[in-house]
C-alpha cells in the first residue's frame, strides 16, 4: 500500500459474522448479482443534484461504514478497512429527448448494466447513485450498494439523514444532526461476547437435527449455473386477515413476528413431510445494552436457524408461546457466526442449516422526501441472497409478503402456489387460536376441488359388464380366423383358441371347479398357458400363477396359502378334453375373483392380491382404448406369468385382434439378444421395465411401432432415445389396483409424467395423515375406483393396513389403496412419479432419493445406465455408490462429480463409482441391488498416506497449518478433516503465495481432497500464466 493509500487510512478492523458469510459467498460466486442491492425510485417535481449531492457526501462523512473497502488476500482473516476520505459524485444521464415508449425496456437494461457493472470490494466507495433524467421535472432515482455495507435498517437511517440535509440544504440553511457510533463499535462489541455460552446453546438446540428437509418442490438445478436467475414475487393480505392475525398475536401473547414465524413452519412442515423443521430467520442484530445502537450505520443483521417441533395435536396458541419462548432464548446469542453454528451442529461440512430463509422487516421506515418530490409511487427494491428461496415480510394495514427465489430451483407457478397456501394458512391461524396444528388450513377450496374432484372426474359408464373372457369371445366374433398366438413358427387363431379355452372350461368344471374356486397353474410360457387362463374364466373361477423357475419353497408356500382346488399343468391340458367346442354360460360375476398373484412381501413371505373382474374389465378397456392395437399388431410375450404385466399383454393384444407373439426365455434376456429377435419376429408392440429397454442398443426399427414402459420410472433421456419413428407409453399401477391405473404417451423432451388416472378410477396424493397434498408437493399416491383388488388372501390385517376407507368420494363402502409410491401434481394434472417412500435413503441425516440420482447420472453422455445404492460394507461405514455401465472410454470420477455437483447438492453425490460391463438384472428386467458388488475401497480418511511429490509435500504443510493438524495426507477430505468455507480462503491465499498459481474458490469444493488439489496445482503452473485461468474447467473472477 502506497504512503499516500495509507495515511487514508481511518481504522482497520475484522469482519462481522454475516459479512464473512457474505464475502464468502461473493468469493465463491464472484459473476453473479449476489448481494448486489438496488433501489429504484420514480421522482417527480423535480430534484435539485447539488443539494443532493452534498447531502450524500455529508451522510458519507458521517458513517466510516459507508466508506469501507474489504481485503482478504494473503491474511489470515479478512479485515475492513474505513478510509478517511472518498470519492462520491451522481452520475447523471439525459434521458430527455428519448422515445418516452421505450424508456421502460431501456431502463430495465440500464438496472441490469448496473448490476453487471458490480463492485471491486477492496475499492471504496461500494455504493454509487445515478440519476436518469426523463424530462424537465421527471427522474428516475438508483441507489446502488453491496450489502456488505449495510443492511435495511441502516438504509433506513442513511434515507431519513440524506432527506432531511437535503430539504435543509435546499431551503439554504444548515443542519447539524446528532453524533452517531461508527461501526467498529459494534465489532468491538461482538468480540466481547462469550462464546463458549454461544457454543453450548445452539449445540442443545440442533442436538439430534438430521440435516435440512427439502421443501420438495424444487426441481434439479440446470446444469449452466453461471447465468444467475433470480425473480420477485409478493402478495399483499386482506385488511381482515391482518387485523385478525394481530388479534390472534394478543391472544396468544406474542409478537406478529411469531405469528409469521409459525406460519412459515407450517408451510415447510406441509411441504417436505416433516415435523421438526429448521429454517432461517434474519434478526436485527442491534444489542440494546449498545447506546445508540439505533441510529449506527453497518451490517447487523445475522441469519440463524429456527428450530421448531410440530404435533399436530397441539393448540396453536400453546405452540406459538413456546416458540417465542425459544425465540427469545435464542437472542441472547443471536450475535453467533453462523458458520460456528453449522460446525457445533454437526452438520456436515458444505450441506446446509436450512434451504429458506424469513426476514421480518420491523425497523423504523424512512422514504427519500423534499419540497420538490412528493410523489413516490413505483418504488422498488432490487436485492440477491445466497438462498434459494427468501421470504421478505413487511408490516402495514395490509402485510406484505414478497418472495424471492431462484428460477433454477423453483418455477414462477410454484412460487405463485406458495403464496396462496401461506395466505390460506395465515387465514386459518388467524380465525382459530385455539385449533391444533394439524387442523390449520394450506390448500385454498378451488384447489382442494380441483385435487378431490376436477381432476378425479373420470367416472364413465363401462362400455359392457361382462368379464374379460367375454370381451375376448366378442374380438373372436369379430376376428375368428386372425392369428392369436404364434410360437416356434406355428399359429393359433382366435378361433381355435377359443375352442381349445371352451373344451378345457369344460373339462375344469366337471373335476369340480366354479364360482369361488382357484386354480393353479404351473407351465412354461407357451401358448398352452393363454388358454389354461382363458379356461379357468370360462369355468368361473380365478387362476394363480405358479412359475416353475421359482425356488420349491416359496411355491410350496404359495399352493399352502392359496388352498388351491385344482393344479393345473401342461401334461393335463393335453389329456383328454371335453368335446364340446362351444361358449360357456356364465357362472362368475364381476365381484368375483380373477386371479391371484403373489407378490414381495415386507416380511419375506409373499402375500395374495385378490383381483376380480370388474377392476380387470375396467382396465382391459381402458388399455384397448388407449394403446389401439388391431389386427396385424404383433405383441411380444416378455412378462413372467407371475407379474401381472402379463395380464396387461394379453389384454392389449386378443381384445383387439392382434397376434401375441412367444419365444423362448433365452431370446428375450435384455439385450442384443432380444433387439435381434424384435426385428427378425416383426414385433411391433413390446412392453419392458425402462432398465430391460435400455439395455438393448437403440437402432433402426422399422416394425416396432410402440413401447409401452411400465415396473420403474423412465429416464428421459431413454424415452427420447427410441422415440423417433414410434410411440412411448408410460404406464402405472402396482398389482393392488388390477394392473395399471395411469399413463401417458411421453417422448423424452421433459421428465416422463405417468399421467391422469383411467376411467373410473381416483387417484388422491396424501400426506401421513392422509390430508390432500399441495400441487407440486409430493403425496403418497392412494388409488380408488373400480381396480381397487379385494385385498390379501389370508392377511385381514395388512388388508385392513393398506385398503382403507375413501373419505373423498362420497360412495358407500369405498376404499382406496395406499401405494407407498410418491407422485406429485404437475400444474397441468399430470402426476409426476416420485419413487418408493421406502425407498429414500438417509446418508449421515440427510434424505436422498436415489432415483434423481440415477436419473442425473443417465444425463451424462459416457453414461448408459445407472442404480444408486448406500452400502454398508464395514460396520458404520455407509456410502453411497453409483453402479454405472458406461461408454468407452469410462468417464474419470472425478469428472462425474462435477457434473453431479453442478445439478444435485453435495449430499446426493456418490463417495464412489463402480463401473460394470452390465447391470444385473432380476427375472421381471429390474436392476438386482443384492447382485451389486462392493467397491474397491481405496485410502481415505483414517488411513495416512504420506506426500509423494514435492508439490504435494509442499501443500500438505499448507493444510496442516490452516486446519491446525499434525500431518495431512494425500487422500484427506478438507472439509472432512474440519475445514469450512473461511479456511478454504485462507488455504487457496497461501496456495497462490506458495505456487505462483490462480486458483477460484470452487477449485477446492470440486478438488476436496489434497491429491487431487494438487495434480490440479501442478498442471496450471506447467501451464502458461496467462492460460490458467482457463485451466480445469474454471471460471475465474476478479474483485
């Protein structure tokens, strides 16, 4: 620093808490707007510069904060330096003789210049004013500054001093305003507080917090992170619903800030499942013990997490008592730097408190007001927080709330969503003091009848009310001499299929079977098998289904649990067979069984789903309807026998003329295999889980005209890969609501919705307390209507459990399923598959679905196919790995991460990569986890390995030293070893003293650990200097 640079020089002094946060934040992501406020007022009656000129530099005069610049390069903290004197003037331009049409868009460009323009943070001033002039007496107003140097109430303060020296100074008089504290008082003030007080309180409050609960109605962020979008929305409250929150502030006996605190919780607490909820709150910070705190200019704001508990049969005004109770608790240590905060949680390093955050703006208003310029209407407020999602509240006759929110996480319709469930649960809070929580209204009425009724209007009359062997003997009226059945080279037509299912209906019945009987049948797949099934109709009984490639002991469990009247195999279908070749006369109805299936049970037993024929009639014409097939369609026979995706091909093909095709079981396996086959048989219609169809290698497939997915969701990127030339439907429906009860035709371009539910049939997305779900926020999908199975065979209790009472459709005895599935609403009515709720994970207390993962990954262009699992291959030590089947060559993990990083939080990206030839795959397509071999464990964190290189040596001493440790080894995590945000500046300043090297910030969240750091060191400083900053894939920023 210059002499002259020096003896301006005022104070120097270390950073607050938050203004750490804050240059941190600003460090990491130096291109963005982030933190970068802007004040837009509309003036009218004129504005006299040189008044308000020397208002401004008099207020500058008056606080040092104001006259700041900060600097953190080669020390070990960063500091603020006051400088005694700056340079400050009004940029003026003469927008006057302008098109007065365009002067709307060439402001909103002027703002957005403004914006870009930023500020060199070691450079003071870091606040500028502009003035536009848009004719003789109208100007636009700008005030801009960086947050580091104040917050709203200091902003407040600043207006009300410029506005009263500028209407003295305009009236030609002087005016002396009362002394006012600098800020490093209050510094000094924070630097006396006991922190081991501090350490001790917010330790008990976050014991046991399990990391961040997302409000789930994010969506993944984009990939291109570096074009920051950030957009404002707010809503203003009736005058009754004010007034009858401050009623209800009284009654309970706290503040409207409680009130509004309480609300967010709720909002958080419905949106992501959870009840106990941490979010952030911004506190003023101003310590009343400090004289004059009031009127000091500076940064005092803090942003700590509220951690509140939700039982929802607490009254409300008992709940909120006990919030403020905890709010006030927490003030004595509201001065706590958060980022101690997150280490004393035990928060993992790099995951966050909390992913919103609630400001109430309670500090006295000032306005910019003069003799000249009374009329203010328009203003406006332009600020960015590192947050993706901020709510700003503003008390009045009419409480404002505006949201701000990051585009790339939250949609403008989802925004608009969330405030109109806020208003509708600061509604109910305010007329009931005394309901529970759990009777606090969210949904509005128009969107409770749109969920419960709008969109769950599919009632419709069945075109007929017989069985489903009856529709097949009217496609055989229609197509008799058609070919239904066609195995190695030989064909059934629907004629003879239907006589060979009549003579062995007859044949059934006269060993005893009926109404209310069940078969078994065990056989190959082979056409034998369609008419044994066809039989066991005609004979007015269900069949089950025994496949002999299943182990002896769970098909001896399930001809036990059954009590099966008949067993029926292939020997005695050929046996002699009765002659009549003729239709049957009914002897089942539609509330009779059709079939039992075994499936997976959760106490590893199989159960019995009971499916009779009305629901499969049901869903037999909703799948003729909506696939269209006809004769000269060819289906492919893939599903085993004891799926009841098998029932769903027999359905799509013999009640609407078309041919089902059988090969043998080696021909199908997934694969080149079954692509050869497809093509050779002129298959045009297969059904397969999106992992069997993505094992096949897409090509040109001139005969296959429609692939119906259906077991598991479907990537994207795998729907638009077969989509050309042919059509994709994504079908739903576990085996408790007869096959399928949504889909829709998807063709890649978005994340594949499963649609709207079929005809007669409700689908409802619940909460644990089965409560309607917001749109866009995750339910668990419960399924009513017609498909609606019977229940277990011989489990009255998981019955009872799983099939209970639906109280939305207004139908005596009706009952819905509860899937276990989660869905949500997509703004269109579209549900949006979700996952297993027992399938997420939870990976040192945070919850991961790992479905978004494996979805993410299938994105990257190396990557085929992907599962995600957590392991546990040494007691206590559970990670996350991704299973990957990979184009050559395989992509470096290392570059994996990075492209996780940039589109999931840290969280969700895998500790480790297995690459395979193939993923396993169990007998109905789906990826075997059990099958997954265990990761090559490489040397991490508890084994040392020293230095190996000089750079690597050399940085290793760097590391101790910023993280006070003894040794550092080549494979230690920074974060894990204890770094945080603060030491990653420190280490990466020393680095560059070290190496002669640029290295950004990011550089050490996407290197963690010291080899790779260093392999990245040594190749920029083989680099030339004036390359390095484009070296690794980095952007570089300059302050």
């Amino acid at each position: 620093m210059s002499a002259a640079a020096q003896s301006n020089v005022e104070d120097i002094y270390e950073l607050s808490p938050l203004q750490q946060g804050m240059l941190f934040h600003c460090l990491y992501n130096p291109k963005t707007w982030m933190y970068f406020e802007q004040v837009v007022v509309p003036v009218r009656n004129g504005i006299n510069v040189a008044c308000l000129t020397r208002a401004w530099k008099r207020v500058l005069e008056r606080h040092p904060a104001l006259r700041t610049s900060f600097h953190w390069e080669g020390l070990d903290k960063p500091l603020q330096v006051v400088h005694r004197e700056v340079e400050f003037s009004i940029e003026q331009h003469d927008w006057s003789g302008a098109d007065p049409g365009g002067c709307e868009s060439r402001l909103e460009d002027f703002l957005k210049a403004d914006r870009d323009r930023g500020f060199v943070l070691s450079s003071a001033p870091l606040i500028r004013l502009t003035l536009l002039q848009l004719s003789a007496e109208d100007f636009q107003y700008i005030l801009s500054f960086h947050h580091l140097l104040m917050d709203g109430w200091s902003l407040q303060v600043v207006n009300r001093e410029v506005s009263a020296l500028y209407e003295a100074y305009c009236l030609g008089r002087e005016m002396q305003l009362e002394a006012s504290r600098p800020y490093s008082d209050y510094i000094g003030w924070l630097q006396a507080q006991d922190s081991e007080a501090s350490k001790t309180f917010w330790r008990e409050m976050l014991s046991g917090f399990e990391g961040a609960a997302p409000l789930r109605v994010e969506q993944s962020p984009g990939a291109n992170r570096t074009e920051e979008v950030y957009f404002e929305q707010e809503m203003r409250l009736p005058r009754e619903t004010t007034a009858a929150l401050h009623s209800l502030a009284q009654r309970a006996h706290v503040t409207l800030n409680i009130v509004i605190l309480g609300a967010w919780a709720l909002l958080l607490s419905r949106y992501s499942g959870e009840r106990d909820v941490v979010f952030g709150s911004v506190v003023s910070g101003r310590p009343p013990e400090l004289r004059g705190v009031e009127s000091m200019v500076g940064l005092f704001i803090n942003t700590l997490p509220v951690r509140t508990q939700l039982v929802e049969e607490a009254p409300l005004s008992g709940w909120l008592r006990r919030l403020q109770e905890h709010n006030l608790e927490a003030r004595r240590y509201e001065f706590t730097s958060l980022t101690d905060i997150h280490t004393w949680s035990g928060t993992p390093a790099g995951m966050p408190l909390f992913q919103s955050v609630l400001a109430f703006e309670n500090y006295p208003t000032g306005s910019l007001s003069t003799p000249q310029a009374e009329n203010f209407e328009g203003f406006r407020q332009f600020e960015r927080t590192n947050y993706p999602l901020s709510a700003v509240i503003v008390p009045g006759a009419q409480l404002l709330v505006r949201i701000l929110y990051d585009l790339h996480r939250f949609e403008h319709s989802t925004i608009t969503r969330l405030l109109g469930h806020l208003e509708t649960i600061l509604a109910s809070m305010g007329g009931d003091a005394e309901q529970r929580l759990g009777d606090v209204s969210v949904l509005p009425p128009a969107e409770v009848r749109q969920l419960i009724f709008e969109w769950n209007n599919t009632k419709v009359q069945p075109a007929g009310t017989q069985c489903v062997h009856r529709l097949f003997e009217a496609q055989v009226e229609r197509t008799p001499d058609a070919p239904a059945l066609a195995f190695r080279g030989q064909r059934v037509t629907y004629r003879s299929l239907n006589a060979q299912a009549n003579q062995l209906a007859r044949s059934l019945q006269a060993l005893g079977l009926g109404a209310g009987s069940l078969a078994g049948i065990s056989m190959e797949r082979s056409p034998e098998w369609i008419a044994a099934v066809l039989a066991v109709w005609k004979a007015g009984s269900a069949y089950v289904p025994l496949d002999p490639a299943l182990p002896p002991e769970r098909l001896s469990f399930m001809v036990k649990d059954a009590g099966l009247d008949l067993l029926l195999t292939k020997e005695q279908l050929h046996a002699a067979l009765h002659p009549d070749v003729s239709n049957l006369e009914d002897t089942a109805t539609l509330r009779d069984a059709a079939y039992v299936i075994y499936t997976s049970g959760s106490t590893g037993t199989p159960k019995g789903v009971i499916v009779e024929h009305r629901g499969l009639c049901n869903t037999a014409e909703a799948t003729v309807k909506t696939l269209g097939l006809g004769p000269g369609d060819r289906v492919l026979q893939f599903a085993p026998w004891s799926f009841d995706a098998s029932v769903y091909e027999l359905m799509m093909t013999l009640l609407s003329g078309a041919e089902l095709f059988f090969a043998d079981p080696d021909s199908i396996l997934p694969g080149e295999g079954l692509s050869r086959l497809l093509q050779q048989e002129k298959i045009t219609t297969v059904s397969l889980p999106p992992s069997a169809l993505a094992a096949m290698p897409v090509r040109e497939m001139p005969y296959l005209k429609l692939i119906s997915v259906l077991g598991e969701a479907c990537p994207a990127d795998l729907a638009a890969a077969w989509a050309p030339g042919r059509r994709i439907f994504n079908a739903y429906g576990p085996t408790e609501t007869t096959v399928w009860v949504a889909g829709a035709f998807i063709d890649g371009s978005r994340k594949p919705p499963i649609g709207r539910p079929i005809a007669n049939t409700r689908i409802y997305l619940l909460d644990s307390r089965l409560r309607p779900v917001p749109i866009g926020v995750p339910g668990e999908i419960c399924v009513g209507g017609m498909g609606v199975a019977r229940g277990y065979l011989n489990t009255p209790e998981l019955t009872a459990a799983k099939f209970i009472p639906d109280a939305f459709s207004g139908e005596a005895g009706a009952r819905l399923y509860r899937t276990g599935d989660l869905a949500r609403y997509l703004q269109n009515g579209e549900l949006e598959f979700l996952g297993r709720r027992d399938q997420q994970l939870k990976l040192r207390g945070f919850r991961i679905e790992p479905g978004e993962i494996e979805t993410v990954l299938a994105q990257h262009a190396g990557v085929r196919q992907a599962a995600v699992t957590v392991r546990e291959d040494s007691p206590g030590d559970r990670r996350l790995v991704a299973y990957l089947v990979c184009d050559a060559p395989e992509p470096p993990p290392a570059e994996l991460r990075r492209f996780l990083r940039s589109r999931l939080p840290e969280y969700m990206v895998p500790s480790a990569f297995v690459f395979l030839e193939s993923l396993p795959l169990l007998s109905n397509g789906k990826a075997n986890l059990r099958a997954l071999p265990a990761p090559v464990r490489k040397p991490g964190p508890g084994t040392y390995v020293a230095p190996r290189t000089s750079v690597e040596s050399k940085l290793a001493t760097l590391w101790a030293e910023v993280l006070r440790v003894e040794r550092a080894g080549v494979h230690d995590n920074f974060f894990d070893s204890g770094g945080h945000s603060l030491l990653a500046t420190q280490l990466l300043s020393r680095v560059r003293e070290a190496f002669d090297v640029e290295l950004p910030l990011r550089s050490l969240f996407d290197e963690p650990d010291l080899a790779s750091l260093a392999e990245l060191i040594t190749s920029l400083s083989k680099a030339p200097a004036d390359a390095q900053a484009a070296g690794a894939d980095y952007e570089q920023g300059e302050l």
